[in-house]
C-alpha cells in the first residue's frame, strides 16, 4: 500500500523560493494551480518569510515584477519584536 501525502500550495511556492527561484505572479499560477497568486505571498509572509517583490526591466524595456525569497533586515525584525512586545 503506498501512502500519499499532501502538499499544499503554500509549501510548493516556499520550496521553489527556498531553491532561489524568482517567481512572477502568472508563474505561481501556472506552476503551482494557484487561483490567487498574491493570497499565496501574502499567506507566506504573515507566516514570517520575508518575501520581497522586485521590478525587472529586460532590454527591449518590458517590466515584469518577480517575487523573491529575501534576508530582513535588523530593522525590520527589531519592530517585529517591538511590536510583540507592546501587544
């Protein structure tokens, strides 16, 4: 008997970011089935992934924007905890 196990979109789109990939949102849908790309990211990032969104220009002057796995800044995780520890 071979056992399926699940795995969610969610992990999916984290383990391709993980891998350093750099996704755009038509990507994420295609690649992964997600309805809604952006609730995927926003999903993630409420979980405490810093995933950032970065614009490219390619030589003929197209602008894609492609989401990536990022390192947060001291900034950013000091108002964090601030932020825990007011609440």
């Amino acid at each position: 008997m071979t056992t399926t196990t699940f795995v969610s979109k969610e992990t999916k789109v984290l383990t391709a970011l993980q891998n350093g990939a750099e996704l755009t949102s038509k990507q994420i849908a295609a690649r992964f089935g997600a309805g809604n790309p952006q609730a995927v990211i926003q999903a993630l990032r409420f979980k405490g992934f810093p995933i950032y969104l970065n614009t490219h220009s390619d030589s003929k002057g197209r602008v894609t924007n492609k989401y990536r796995l990022g390192t947060a800044s001291r900034e950013v995780i000091a108002a964090g905890y601030q932020a825990l520890a007011n609440s």
